[in-house]
C-alpha cells in the first residue's frame, strides 16, 4: 500500500509539472519581427558573435558560411572564432574566412594547454575582452545559423532590452534511431527551457543561442565564480544574470532564430554530452531548479525500480503497467505544441518506443554527472 500511494504521489507531482510547462510554452508568444522599413529606421546595435571552437575542421566552414549569409549589414556585426588548442585544421580552415568581419583568435597566445579546467569559458572571456559589440551572441562552430538569426535578435534586443536572450536550438534530421532519440529529448529541453524562463520559474538555455550584453557579462564578474567548473558557459551565467536583472532574462521564440546542429553520431558521444550538461547540476543555486531536478531523477529511478519489482509482484506490476503510459501520455501532451514549433511532429510516433532508454540515460547521465568523468573534445574532465 506504501509503495502505491508513493507512486501515485510522485506520479501526480511529476505530471503537474509537465503539464505547467506546456501552460507557459502556450503563453509564450511567438516574436514577430517589425517590416524591414521600422527595423531600417531604428538605430542597431552592434553585435559580437563569439564562437569558441576546438578540433571543428569538419563543421566550421560551413557554420561560418551561414554567418556571412545573414541579412543583418555587415557593418553592424563581427565574428570572434576562438580556437581552444586545436589540433586539427580549424585554425586555417578560419583564417581563410578572415578579413572583412570574421578574426580568429588563438587560446595558446594567452594562456597554457592544461593550465584549467574550462577552457570554452575561458574562450568566451578572451573574446569578449577583444570584442566591439555591445550586444554578444554567442553559437558552436558545429552549428548553422538561420539568415535571419541577428537581424530578429537585434530587432527583439531593440524593442526589449534585456540582459539576457536565450533561443532555440534544433537538431538536423537524422534517420537513425540515435538521432531520432536525442531529436526528441533536445526538442523536450528545448520547450522545458522556453517555458521555465517566460514564466521566470527557473532557468535553462544553450550556449548554441545566446545572447547577452557586454557591460552586464562585466557586471557581474563574467565567469568569475564558477570558471573552475569544466560546463556552464550557459546556465552558470545566465543563473548570475538573473540575480542581478530577474526580469531583464528572455527567451526569444522565433522560427527565424532555430539555430541547428547535429545529433551526436555514437551512443557514447551522446552519454559524453549529456553528462557535461549534468556536471553543472551540483553548482545551481536557484532552489526552484534543484527541486525541479531532484524530482524528475527520483520519478525516473522511481520508475526504474518498479520495473524491476514488478518482475516479482504482480501488484507491483499493475502499478508499473499504470505509470508507463501515464508518463508517456502527459509528456506526449507538453510536446505536441513545441513540436509544432520546431516543425517536428513526425517524431513523436517514435516517443513511446523512446521511453525505455529515457529512462536510463536519464539515471545514468545524472549520476556520473556528479560522481563520474567524461571525455570531450578529446579531454578527460571531472
């Protein structure tokens, strides 16, 4: 009897937050950027957009490509590609883009390979340091922006000067079921993060489309804090931000701003990734946020041991039977509007057939957060 009420009770707080995050996705208004006369008139600002980026020789010309393609006047904006000690052709593969408005800076004129632990802040920082912009955007160099990425978030910073703009990331299309699988949990953080930050419950972005003031960046001292942390570029900093300006953090939902990347090509890949995003989870402070994360993992441990009893107790069974399709029909209801977004509803038939894996990379991903290491880019972090 315990173990039911237990069920249901996390069953219930879990689908009430589901469900509150689809209300304030519905609340959160698509951006309409003003006629390209009205925007013409108004006075731009100037934009830097920062690109830290290691071992990218496959992807950066491509990403650099779509930035020179963007509608907004090249006068107004710059492009900073930070190499971190790239091994590969990045470097060059830049530096034949360079003049005009696109530099390249390298990591290794200011600082030792090996000397700290975060290396894409410390990226970030430099650039900045070497910036022109008012206003920093910042992308990965394994992403394609769209050709109206900064002309909507100059037009959005223009008509509601924030501190912060975070915006959606998208993943391309893949066929296989990898692909598919992250397509589906990035479009369910993806709508998480839209929500959580129009309602101003707690915060969640991607550092592959962001934007920020420069003068605020300094304002609160950068990185300065939690740059000993290996992730974070993102969520760390835009948690300082909203310290400071809790109403000044936006999110800026556009189809014309969906920046796209691709899916990680190995399951191991994909596990690397999703632990640096989990290693920063013991670093929140917001405790909106922790609480929010404490129950999703306990719901989905949760979930797992019933699993596991149920081979033994047949109530435990009937239990299990319940809460499964349960999970699936509450979250199905939270992401058929972000779909519709993303242009994505085709994959929700393969959402169900998603929820065993779920459920596992969910508990795994955050425990070896904590507790584990992970390779990216080629380093061991902790």
């Amino acid at each position: 009897m315990i173990l039911i009420i237990l069920s249901i009770l996390l069953f219930i707080a879990y689908a009430g937050l589901i469900i509150f995050y689809r209300q304030n996705w519905l609340k959160c208004k698509e951006y309409k950027k003003p006629g390209n006369s009205e925007f013409n008139n108004k006075p731009q600002v100037f934009i830097t957009v920062i690109i830290p980026s290691r071992n990218e020789e496959k992807e950066i010309g491509a990403c650099l490509d779509s930035m020179k393609a963007q509608t907004y006047p090249t006068h107004f904006y710059e492009v900073i590609v930070a190499d971190d000690f790239s091994t590969d052709h990045t470097a060059k593969i830049v530096e034949s883009f360079s003049g005009g408005n696109i530099k390249c800076i390298a990591l290794k004129d200011f600082i030792e390979n090996g000397s700290i632990n975060s290396y894409k802040k410390k990226a970030i920082e430099i650039a900045i340091g070497e910036a022109k912009g008012d206003l920093v955007v910042t992308t990965d160099a394994d992403c394609i922006v769209p050709p109206l990425w900064l002309e909507t978030i100059a037009s959005f910073y223009n008509e509601h000067k924030p501190a912060f703009i975070c915006a959606p990331v998208g993943f391309t299309s893949g066929n296989s079921f990898l692909a598919i699988f992250q397509s589906l949990d990035f479009m369910t953080l993806q709508g998480i993060t839209g929500a959580s930050v129009n309602n101003n419950f707690h915060s969640m972005c991607n550092g592959a489309n962001l934007a920020y003031e420069k003068k605020v960046f300094h304002e609160v001292g950068g990185f300065m804090g939690v740059d000993d942390i290996a992730s974070g570029d993102d969520m760390l900093l835009m948690h300082k931000i909203a310290t400071v300006h809790p109403t000044r953090v936006l999110y800026l939902k556009s189809p014309d701003v969906i920046v796209l990347t691709e899916p990680m090509s190995t399951v191991k890949d994909f596990l690397n990734q999703r632990i640096r995003w989990a290693s920063k989870s013991t670093s929140y402070t917001d405790k909106k946020m922790v609480s929010v994360l404490a129950l999703v993992y306990i719901f989905n441990v949760w979930l797992l041991l019933l699993g596991i009893l149920s081979i033994f107790h047949h109530s435990v069974l009937c239990m299990f039977i319940f809460m499964i399709p349960g999970k699936i029909i509450v979250e199905l209801f939270f992401l058929f509007p972000v779909a519709s977004f993303f242009n994505n509803e085709k994959l929700l038939w393969w959402f169900p057939l998603a929820q065993p894996f779920h459920i596992l990379y969910i508990i795994i991903a955050g425990w070896l957060g904590k507790f584990g290491t992970y390779q990216w880019k080629g380093r061991i972090v902790k």
